[in-house]
C-alpha cells in the first residue's frame, strides 16, 4: 500500500505558472522563435549583460557548493538600502523568503493568516500547504482594504501579507494609508510587504525606514523581474537583525546558486540597465492603457509591468490569441475568469498583440 499523504497536501490544487514557450510552441506547431510571451511579468529587455557575463565567469567552479550564506551578496543588498548584512535573508526568488516565514512563524491548524481577496495566489497556497487557516480581506474595487485588515488584526493572526504593487491586479497602496498601516500594526503577527515591483513605483513609500525602525516586517524583494533574472530563482527578504536570524534557521544550506548569486551581484552594479527597463515599461504601459481605451475594455490602471484587463471569456481570449504564439495569464484561477494580465513587451511585441488581441475578442463570441 503507498504512504497516506497529509490531507491538506493530497488536495493541494498546485500554482499554475504562466505556460512556458516551448510547451506552446509544440502544441501549436511552431517554432520557438515564433512565440511571444507576455504572461509571467519578465523582463522583455532580458539581464543585465554584466549579469550574462558573471554567470559566464562562475561555470568553470560549478563542482564547488556555492556560498551557503551568500555574503558578497547580502553585503552588496545591505549597502545598496544602508542596511547591514544581518538584515538580508537570500531566497530561491522572493517565494521562498515566504515559506521561511511560514516555517518560522506558524503552527499546523492554528492562528490565521490574512492577504488580500485578489493577490499572488502563493500566499494563499503556502497556508494551505502548511495547514494554516486562511483568510481573504474582500479588495476594494481591486484596491487593497487597509481598514478590513486592521478590522481582521485578532490576537490570533500570525501573518500578513500585503503587496504593492500588487500581483495580478498592478494596484499600489497609497503611501499615506500605507504608512499609517504600518504604525499603528500591532505586536504579535508579523507583516510581509511584498514588493517585487517595487522599482516600477514612482515615489515610492519609505519602507526600508520602517525596516531601520526594527518594525515586525518582512520586505520581499526579487531580482526576477527589473533586473531580468527570473531563470536564476533569485531573491532577498529584508527584516530587522531579530527578525531575519529566525528566518536563516528556516533556509536549507545552499539555497541559491553560485551563478545566481554573482549573477545578482552584478545586476545590482548595472543600474542603467534598471532605467531602460523602467522606461521601456512606462511607456509600453502608457501604450497598452491607450489601445484598451480604444478597444473600449475595462482595465485596472496601475504601477507595475503588466496591466489586468477584462475581456469577457479570459479562458478564449488567452486560448484564441495562443493559437497565433502569443501567450497571455488567463485569471479563473484568481477567481476572475472574465479577466486576463499582459505583461509589458518591447514596441515589436505590443505590436503583436494590438494586431492580435481584436481579432481573439472577436473569436470568443
């Protein structure tokens, strides 16, 4: 008889990326080249060319354990934000910084943890993979609800996750209700400010202070998407000293790689690479906002490198325009199945889709 897997486990309905090239590009019969991908918030300018060649430089050490501990790295973070390296805590991307918090920080079958109703679908499958209770705070008309959270703060509220910009929506917290928010959080839960689009916001809010201030916050932040490394699986969590110290116990030994780890080095030595990326996404982004106006489509204006769009039938249009080699993140499993998410492309790749999109609208019907 095979082992019983835990209930909780067994059940578990798996994260569904965005589909990956090669996978459409057999399914459709075309070659790879052919396909334009705009459904997982990548960089479409690609890394950092210092990154490509400090990856380069790393393989002839490939048969040696990386650094366990990611110094050089976690210095170079820590410098960048005026920190120092006992804030920094690596992970294999901005996800994995979660989990520790969830080793760290909860129990099987006790407290609760609150996100909000419409955000990254990984908070919600790590409670219940570490058999949490969950709880959605209702959005406001796709905005985070800051009053239904601090309505939701009970004693037994281990912890909370809020993101801005958030994912899939693009939508920002205010940086006034953002801060109060912050200020008045209480002792006990722990609060994770996601901000892996964090570079894309114009006035930013002040949250590496708040880090300084020793507040019970986790920021996550990734090098997967404005730097352009999301095949390296790269990412840092930024806590107070106290703080990250329970979160290193939670890391397996050598959780990042060697060539992720220079790899990030090096993008952080390369902002101009930064600024063209931001460039290239508000203005891809202003672009986008102008044709869904023209097509007369709702969508969620926001921050962030991809814009949320209502289509109809989000299951068709992202079927209809696959079938042309353009991939598109339907959103049924966010619960809103009339809705899709386009990332930012280059001019050529916008192109592609002001070209194809009209045409898939028309095919659902």
């Amino acid at each position: 008889m095979p082992a019983t897997p835990n209930p909780y486990v067994a059940n578990l309905k798996p994260y569904e990326p965005g589909r990956p090239i090669a996978d459409v590009a057999r399914e459709h019969g075309l070659s790879s080249s052919q396909i334009i991908k705009l459904a997982s918030n990548e960089n479409p300018l690609g890394p950092s060319p210092l990154a490509v060649q400090a990856i380069r430089d790393s393989l002839d050490h490939t048969h040696l354990y990386p650094d366990g501990g990611g110094l050089d790295l976690r210095q170079a973070i820590a410098k960048s934000h005026g920190l120092t390296p006992d804030h920094v805590v690596l992970g294999c991307g901005s996800n994995e910084v979660i989990e520790f918090c969830y080793h760290a920080y909860t129990q099987p079958g006790q407290g609760r943890v609150l996100a909000s109703a419409y955000a990254f679908a990984v908070y919600g499958l790590m409670a219940r993979l570490f058999h949490v209770p969950f709880e959605e705070v209702p959005d406001r008309d796709f905005h985070h609800d800051l009053a239904g959270f601090t309505a939701r703060l009970q004693n037994d509220v281990r912890l909370v996750f809020l993101a801005s910009p958030n994912n899939p929506t693009g939508t920002r917290i205010p940086n006034a209700e953002l801060t109060a928010f912050v200020q008045k959080f209480p002792d006990g839960p722990l609060l994770i400010l996601d901000e892996a689009y964090y570079e894309f916001i114009p006035e930013p809010p002040p949250s590496i202070q708040w880090i300084k201030e020793g507040r019970p916050l986790v920021l996550l932040r990734t090098f997967s998407k404005v730097q352009g490394l999301a095949g390296l699986r790269i990412g840092y969590g930024l806590a107070h000293p106290s703080i990250a110290a329970v979160l290193q116990k939670s890391r397996q030994p050598f959780n990042t790689s060697a060539p992720a780890q220079v790899a990030a080095l090096a993008a952080l030595a390369d902002p101009e690479h930064v600024r063209k990326t931001i460039v290239l996404t508000n203005e891809g982004r202003d672009r986008l906002h102008s044709f869904l106006k023209k097509l007369n489509l709702r969508f969620i204006p926001g921050t962030a490198n991809y814009v949320m769009v209502e289509v109809g039938n989000g299951d068709a249009v992202f079927l209809a325009l696959q079938k042309h080699g353009l991939i598109v993140r339907p959103l049924r499993s966010y619960n809103l199945p009339n809705w899709i998410r386009i990332s930012i492309g280059t001019p050529a790749q916008m192109s592609r889709l002001e070209e194809l999109l009209p045409q898939s609208l028309t095919t659902q019907k």
